[in-house]
C-alpha cells in the first residue's frame, strides 16, 4: 500500500494553477525525485506533502489518514521537512538549533546524526558564521533526529560539494534500506538520479 | 547564570545609593536606611520610606517588565527592531486608560485602568501585526498606528479638560514622580506573572526565530505562541503606561543589551533582560530626580541618555551579527 498518496490535486498560485490534477503514490521505504524547470510547481508539491499549501481540490493521504484532518502535532510525527532556505537571525549555535523543538527522547539521536553528516566540527559554532551547504546539513541533522517514518527534502543538494552530495546520497540510501520514505525535489537531470526509486517530472 | 546574579547585587546596591539621594537632604541618612521606620510621621522618615523608597522599587519593577516586554516583542516578531511603542502597543495602551477615564469606567492608576490599558495595547498590537505584510511595514505601519492613536489621545484629553486624566506630557514621556505604595502592589501584582509566562514561553520563542515554516514543520503553531506573547507584552506595557506614562527606548535597548550578555537562548535573555532593564531606570530616574533638584527631568531623556550609549557600545563589542 502507498505510504502518501495524491488524488487528483489542484493547487493555484494566484490565479495561476500551479498543480494541476495530479495524483500518484509514493510508496513504503522508497525514495521519490520530483523533478521540473524552475517555477514548475516542485516546491509547492512537497510543500503540499507537509501541509504548508491548501488544495485547491483533490487530497493528500498520508499512511491512509487524510492529510486535512491531521492536526500539527500529528503531521509532525509523520514526517519531517527541510526547507529550501533557512532562516537565522540570531547567534544560536549549531547545537541549539539542532535541539530546538525536539522532543526529549530524541534528543539522545543528536551526537550520531551530528557525526553522520559531518557537521561534528562545528556543533559549537554560530549559525551565523556558516556557509550555505553548511546551513542545509544543519536543517538536514533537526529533520534527522526527529527519527519520523518520512522525510521531506526541497532541494538538499543544491549547496553541497561534491563530496558532500555522495555523502548525502549514500545516507539517503541508507536510510530508506532502514525503511524510511523520502521526497526530494532536485535540480537535476533525470540521469543522475539513479539512486532514487520514483522520478516525477509533469505537475501539470 | 553568574552575570545575572552579580548585576542582581548591582541593582540592590544602587538602590540603597538612590534612596540616599535626592531634592531634599536627610541627616544621617545611612543610619535611617538600615534602621527603616515606615509608620514615622518623621519628615525625614516620610521623605525615605513614603517618597523615594516606593518610587525606587516602582522603578525596579517597571524596568523589569518594560524589558520582559521588550523581550517578547522581538521575539515573537523575530524583528530586532521590534518595539512596544513601535508596535502601536503603548500608544493603544494610553488610549485604553484615557477612553477608560474618560467614560467614567474605572479610575486612574487603578488594576481596572490596566484592564483598559490591556485591551487598548492588545487591539492596537493586533491591528499593526494584521496591517503588515513583511518585517519592515510592520515597523512603519506600528509607527504609523502608535501615532494615529497618540494623536487621539492628546486631543482627547485636551478637549476634555478633566483634572483626573494627567497631561499630555505624562502620556508622551512618562514620569514616575506619580508613584506610590499603593501603585507599586498594583505594578508588582502584574510584574510576577508576567515574568513566569515570559519565562515559560522562552523556549518556544527560541524555535519562532527560525521562522514560522519551522515552526509549523515541528508540530506546533507559530500564529498561538505570537498571540501568547502579544498577550503577555500588551498586559506588561498596560501596566507601566496606565501607572507612570510612556516610557519608551528601554524595551527595545534592554534585550540587545541583554543578548550581549548572555547570547540569545530566551531562557536566560528573559532574566538578563529583566535586570538591565531595572538596572537602566534605576539609574535613569535616580538620575532624573537628582540631576537638577528640586526638578524632575523627564525620565524619557535620561533612559536615552543613559542607555543609547550602552546599547551603541554592547552593538558594537557584540561584532555585526545579532547576538
């Protein structure tokens, strides 16, 4: 059975339709791309996913409930979101903001997933010294120790380094063997996605 | 944690100096402070213990909460230039207890004329917030509101021409020469309250600074703890606006100051901000009392004189960033 599933979803921009009928399932311990030119409506259908846009028409289930009914709280233990831009505007460090919000029995998930994205070195170092791709892993680790059965990307590689992107793939790899469902929104071309399960171009 | 604590000692020990001071001189006036008699008709026993010592402590409290206010404000609106008196907060404040006044609902300086205060501060709070479309307008549009309202009340107050509603003057630039015991149990009843929410609050405003998406993503709703806090200030910059007028510059200077201090977690910044703010209008009003006895400077002009500086300097040591 598909974990999130879309039927017929219709989402407008303005008076520009952004999505239009698109339905389709992502399936248990699988990851999807969605893929497009740019303003071609990924961000706003993974936002979709985490609840950030109304529809239009159509519905969004996710593990069989429907997304509308779901209050905060619940969404949040279903999956996790990484944005696209991060916002900062106070001196935090990476570990207080990595803490932020998390419940208290994940906290103890923090070291592991510090060290598994590389960021160990600068746990201690304000938010408002680094670098873009820096910041994106940053958000990665909050997303990763809130330990939920799916994850949500917009966009995690597109500040990364090379090595960094192999490192990020490799992780994604790991972690849907661990039976975890990932959506990325990428910007790349269909061809080097072969390290995901799904690809989805047309939203419209 | 020790920063406070010594700064703590700080604001004790200069309020025993501020009660030493004043227009009008005591003899012996140590021995007075540490041999307190409160029920004296003693002039000199009235002039410290009925006169200086509840203006002092009126003046600790209030700084406090104009500072927690100050706190929330930024915090809530993840604006550092966010102000109460920006935000239209203080400005629908005054409106609340004149309007209040003016229809004989309550008297001044009563806990009714906080109520009134509350809902003016809250309405015109809300309305600023609901006006804005981005961090800058909410800035110019609060200006634009507080202004709007303060007009209002300078011409309510004019027409009226009623002895009980306190001047123009008092509305614009606050004085705390007006303080009583009376008013100071009013201020404290408010202050402790206040204080806990604020503190209570803390780590939410913590995940509001990484944006209302974040905050949503983590399971919670950024629009509740926004009207938590709009709540909490509006009832803060009642209390000291119903009780000693406007005082503006020190809600926004204090958590700055503050953050310097102690970095930014809203944990410690509630309390390193609730004692710089006393610490600042101590100063500020001992200084006001003092400076040209027997007059009292308006306190608006000494909290800037004193605190414009502090804030330039915590800024500029603090580096580019916002602590």
């Amino acid at each position: 059975m598909a974990l999130i599933f879309l039927n017929n979803v219709t989402i407008s921009r303005g008076n520009y339709r952004v999505i239009e009928n698109l339905s389709l399932e992502i399936k248990e311990g699988t990851i999807t791309a969605i893929v497009g030119a740019n303003g071609s409506g990924k961000s706003t259908l993974i936002g979709a996913i985490a609840g950030d846009h109304p529809l239009d028409e159509g519905s969004i289930s996710i593990n069989g409930l429907n997304l509308k009914d779901l209050s905060l709280g619940e969404q949040s233990r279903l999956r996790s979101v990484v944005s696209q831009e991060q916002f900062f505007w106070l001196a935090f460090t990476v570990r207080q903001v990595i803490e932020m919000g998390q419940l208290y029995e994940n906290l103890s998930r923090v070291e592991s997933v510090v060290s598994q994205l590389g960021i160990a070195a600068i746990v201690d170092q304000s938010v408002l010294t680094l670098s873009g791709g820096q910041l994106q892993r940053v958000a990665i680790a909050r997303a990763l120790v809130c330990d939920t059965p799916i994850y949500l990307f917009d966009e995690p590689l597109a500040s990364q380094d090379k090595k960094s992107r192999a490192d990020l793939i490799s992780l994604f790899g790991t972690m849907r063997d661990q039976g975890k469902t990932i959506v990325v929104v990428m910007h790349s071309e269909v061809s080097d996605l072969d390290w995901c399960d799904q690809i989805i171009q047309d939203l419209t | 944690m020790r920063k406070i604590y010594a700064l703590t000692l700080v604001v004790v020990a200069l309020a025993l100096v501020a009660l030493s001071v004043g227009a009008t001189s005591v003899d012996s006036v140590w021995a007075q402070i540490f041999t307190p008699n409160f029920q004296s008709s003693d002039v000199s026993d009235q002039i410290l213990w009925q006169i200086r010592a509840p203006r002092i402590l009126g003046a600790i409290i209030l700084g406090i909460i104009l500072a927690v206010a100050g706190v929330l404000a930024q915090g809530s609106t993840n604006n550092p230039l966010a102000d109460p008196a920006f935000l239209g907060t203080t400005a629908g404040a005054a409106l609340g207890v004149v309007i209040g006044v003016l229809t004989n609902a309550v008297n001044i300086a009563s806990l009714g004329a906080i109520g009134w205060a509350a809902c003016g501060a809250l309405l015109s709070t809300l309305l600023t917030f609901w006006l804005a479309r981005n961090a800058l307008q909410l800035i110019i549009i609060g200006i634009a509101v507080s202004a709007t309202l303060t007009a209002i009340v300078g011409i309510a107050i004019t027409v009226a021409d009623r002895s009980d509603v306190r001047s123009v003057t008092f509305w614009s630039f606050g004085s705390l020469s007006l303080l009583t015991w009376s008013s100071v149990a009013v201020i404290a009843v408010v202050a402790l309250p206040v204080l806990v929410s604020a503190r209570i609050l803390a780590p939410q405003l913590d995940l509001l600074s990484l944006g209302d998406a974040a905050v949503r993503h983590s399971g919670r709703d950024p629009q509740r703890i926004r009207l938590i806090a709009f709540l909490i200030f509006s009832i803060a910059i009642a209390t000291a606006v119903s009780q000693v007028g406007t005082i503006s510059f020190l809600a926004l200077a204090a958590p700055h100051i503050a953050r310097f201090l102690v970095g930014p977690s809203h944990r410690h910044l509630v309390a390193a901000a609730a004692i710089i703010g006393a610490l600042i209008l101590l100063v500020a009003d001992t200084a006001a009392r003092s400076i040209a006895p027997p007059q009292d400077l308006p306190i608006g002009l000494l909290i800037s004189l004193i605190g414009a500086p502090v804030l330039i300097l915590a800024l500029k040591r603090g580096g580019v960033q916002w602590r």
